[in-house]
C-alpha cells in the first residue's frame, strides 16, 4: 500500500494514518487530482452502473457494495467493514477499538461557593477520602474573602485542621471546591427530600416522583447542564440508586423576550416595567398580552400593541359570566340545533385548548381556541332568545371556560369563580376538564364537490356517511356538477370521507 503525507488528516484522529479512498472521499479526491496519483472505484451503488474512474468529476459517496476488493467483493458496505475487523483480528494484524470524545473532567475551583472535595492529606498516609458517615463536609462560616491567590477555604484554620481518618493523625482538608455544575446536576433528586440526613436523596421519593416530566431551561443548557444531569443519573442507575436512567422526560428551551432585537437590558435601559400597563389594563391583560405574542420556544419582539385586545377579550369574558349569572330565567327543555352546535364549538376548543397546554405547549394558539369558544358563546346569545337560552348548557359552559382561562387569567378566573358561579375554594385547584368526544361529532357535514379535480359545488350529508353509490347520485342531482358531467363517462369516483367527492370524467 504506497504510502502519502498529506496536511488535512487530523493527529488525534485514530492513529493519525488514515485509509485514503479516493473515488468516494472528496478529500481524498482532490488530492489525488491534485498530484496525478491513481484511483480505483471499490464501491458500485445498489442500483445502476457504478462509475468508471475515468469519468469521475467528483467522488462518488453513495452505499452501495464491494468491488475491485478481492474476496469482499459484491458485500454491502456495513457487512464487509465487518467481514474486514474479523480477517485483521483473525491474522492477528489488528483488532477493533472504539474511539471516544469524552474527556476528563476538572472540576477542582479555587472559590468558596461549590461542594467541598472530601479529601484529606496526610504526611503519612497520604490522600485519604472522608469516611462516609462524616460526609457531607459543610462550608465553613470563618472565611476571608479578600483575594490571597489561593481558594478561601484555606483562610479557614477550623475548616483546614482535619484528623486522617486512616491513622488518627494531624491533616489538612482539600481546600478547592467542586464546579457548581457538580450541584446542578442532580438537585432534583435533593428536592424531593430537602432535609434527608440518611444520604443524598431518599430513594423511596426518587422512586414515586423521578423522572421530571417536564424541564424548561434555555437552549444553552443542552449541551452543557442537560449533558452532566444525564451522566449523573446514569451512573446511579447502575448503582441501583434510582430506578430510572433518565432524569427528564420533556425539555422546552424557552424564547427570549426581545427589546429593539437584543435581549432586555438595564444597563442599556431597554427593560420594560409591566406597572404603568397593569395599572392601566390590569394584570391579566397583560399577561394575555405576553402569552399571545407566539409560541414559548421562539423569541419575539416586545409589543404593547397587543394590550387593547387583551384588554378587550378580558372584559367579553366578564360580562359573559354576568349576563348568564342569572341562570333561573332560562329554560330547561330538551337542546336543540344551536345548542348542539354551541356544545361542539365548547368541546372541540376544550380538545384543542388540552393538546396545546398540555402536549404542543403552544400557549397562544390555545388562547386562540379559548377565544373561539367566547366567539361561539356571543354568537349563541344573539341567535337564541335569553328565554330560550339552555340552562344546563349554560352552565357546562360557564364550569369548562373558567376552569381553561385560569393559568391565562388567574385573577378573573378566580373572581368568576367565587363570586359569579358561587363556588366553594379556588378554581386553582380544580383539576383541568375533559372534553366530551360524543360532543365533537357532527351529525351533517358539508363536502366539496369536484370535476376533475376543479370545484364545482357542495354536497351536506350526515356525518360519516360514505356510500360511494349514493353520493354519486346526489353529486350527480347538483346541476353545476351535472353541467360539468355533460354526459361524459365517469371513470373513477374519489371520496374523502368528510371532506370532498371528486368525479373523474373522461371524454366522449
């Protein structure tokens, strides 16, 4: 195999020496252009002729499998990487070896605030861990924080003074203390049982509340904290610490709100200060403001733009709940086709509204679908009489609507609450609604009629109704549809369930 020196292979890459396959690496491609060096094709595609080495204009780096390579010709690429190791390894000319990026870990810092090193120095015995029932080993309070080249414990006589738990000895502490990320990386475990003194964490709590369902941190978290809080967790699963490897089951990295495209600074006096707006429009307004202005993950603008709106949808809220206050005027009698209708528009904004909190976090677009059950809820009231508004309906409602609005406006949603509906303790506390899927069922859609993939009309059917024979007929009876016909054949009826009916006709 001849032998070439070349400036773009990496040192710390395996060995330093790397294969050269020039027909398929573009590195290795245009070097052998560059000073006339031959090439071979030694990969053909799976599918087509494989190139000739003359007709190469660039290397080919497509899988395929092995040719020009004596007894692995016509292998797959993976197999014959494979079937290689094994006949090096078999001759005993090499073996396999997995190369890893990880590297050490410094987590020694000459300052006070970070978990002491529990490590002792003895003259005699030399380094000796603390024995585990003195740990943890506490920060000392007698510290001189004024710079000394060396880490403020060591200003700490009490702290530094230490017997070798090996010999009984006179020692001295370790006086650097760990990263912070040391920390950071499993609190969530201290959390669980803060004032735990039997170890780390109880194991018993780990085991009920671990993994964290949901974590919301910055994107920046995920390559460096998000990392560490993994190995953490890793290595006490497999000490059987914790019964889970994994210490998140979600993560949301969460936008920036934006002042003149940067981030809000005081120092640039680019912050804003929410008390003129809440006194002017009041705090749920502009809350609604912040939720409404896009997706949690993305950054956005600062506007106050928006307030007047929110503003606005607070108020036809609360005078939604006042004018229904008073529910003894309304009838109970069976609900008819606007009350059904309503109780769709209430259940299908619900399904959504409980997807976008709960599952797609999308916080505006379920503000979105609370709007649209408010919209539905004033359409209602100018369509139907007030004495022949449902009585039953109007409560389900008013119930499902306080209950959705109060992580958006927890202050009108409580007064709602209390005061309008008459309800004992805090609607804070009420669990979420579940929406009724019998209510999102249509009993008739509207389907669209086609000609050739062109709209020519609408068709209403009852809901679910997919008999290709007599939707044909009624598409048939529509007189734009039957013009577009003309008498021509039909050669082939496509139907969407629920959305269109397509005729496809040929020519006479």
């Amino acid at each position: 195999v001849p032998i070439w020196v070349a400036d773009y292979v990496l040192m710390d890459y395996g060995s330093g020496a790397v294969m050269g396959v020039p027909a398929h690496d573009q590195r290795d491609f245009e070097f052998v252009k560059k000073y006339d060096l031959p090439l071979r094709v030694v990969i053909h595609p799976l599918e087509g002729p494989g190139p000739r080495e003359a007709d190469l204009m660039a290397a080919d780096p497509r899988y395929g499998r092995m040719v020009n390579s004596g007894p692995f010709d016509g292998l797959c690429l993976d197999e014959a990487l494979a079937r290689v190791a094994d006949h090096l390894e078999e001759k005993g000319l090499g073996r396999r070896a997995v190369h890893y990026r990880l590297r050490d870990w410094l987590i020694s810092r000459q300052r006070y605030w970070g978990a002491p090193i529990p490590i002792i120095y003895c003259d005699a015995c030399g380094v000796v861990p603390v024995r585990e029932e003195d740990l943890p080993v506490l920060l000392p309070d007698t510290v001189d924080f004024r710079p000394a080249g060396a880490s403020p414990l060591a200003t700490s006589p009490g702290f530094l003074a230490a017997d070798c738990p090996q010999c009984g000895g006179a020692a001295r502490r370790e006086t650097d203390t760990m990263d912070t990320f040391v920390c950071s990386s499993w609190y969530y475990l201290r959390y669980l049982s803060p004032r735990f003194e039997g170890g780390a964490f109880r194991p018993e709590d780990a085991a009920y509340w671990m993994p964290v369902d949901q974590y919301v941190g910055g994107v920046e978290h995920a390559v460096m904290h998000l990392l560490y809080s993994r190995f953490f967790m890793k290595v006490l699963y497999d000490e059987g610490l914790v019964k889970q490897p994994e210490p998140f089951v979600r993560l949301l990295t969460q936008g920036m709100v934006l002042k003149e495209g940067a981030a809000m600074s005081k120092s640039r006096g680019t912050s804003v200060v929410p008390d003129p707006m809440v006194a002017a429009y009041g705090a749920d307004a502009v809350r609604l403001n912040t939720l409404f202005a896009g997706p949690p993950d993305k950054d956005f603008e600062w506007t106050d733009q928006g307030m007047e709106g929110a503003a606005r949808f607070v108020g036809r809220v609360w005078r939604l709940a006042r004018f229904w206050k008073d529910r003894a005027a309304l009838t109970s009698t069976s609900p008819g086709e606007e009350e059904r209708r309503l109780r769709r528009v209430l259940h299908t904004s619900l399904q959504r509204m409980t997807a976008d909190v709960g599952e797609r976090q999308n916080l505006n677009t379920a503000l979105a679908a609370a709007m649209e059950m408010v919209n539905a809820a004033y359409a209602y009231r100018e369509e139907v009489p007030a004495s022949r508004q449902h009585a039953g309906l109007v409560a389900e409602f008013l119930d499902i609507l306080v209950r959705v609005i109060a992580p958006f406006m927890p202050h009108l949603a409580e007064e709602l609450w209390r005061v309008e509906l008459g309800r004992d303790g805090s609607v804070h506390r009420q669990p979420w609604p579940a929406f009724d899927p019998e209510a999102l069922k249509a009993e008739a859609v509207t389907l669209v009629v086609q000609v050739n993939g062109r709209v020519r009309d609408h068709l209403t059917v009852p809901a679910g109704f997919t008999d290709e024979v007599a939707l044909r007929e009624q598409a048939l009876d529509l007189d734009r549809v039957n013009r577009a016909v003309n008498g021509r054949p039909i050669r082939r009826l496509i139907v969407v369930p629920g959305k269109l009916v397509n005729l496809v006709v040929g020519e006479e």
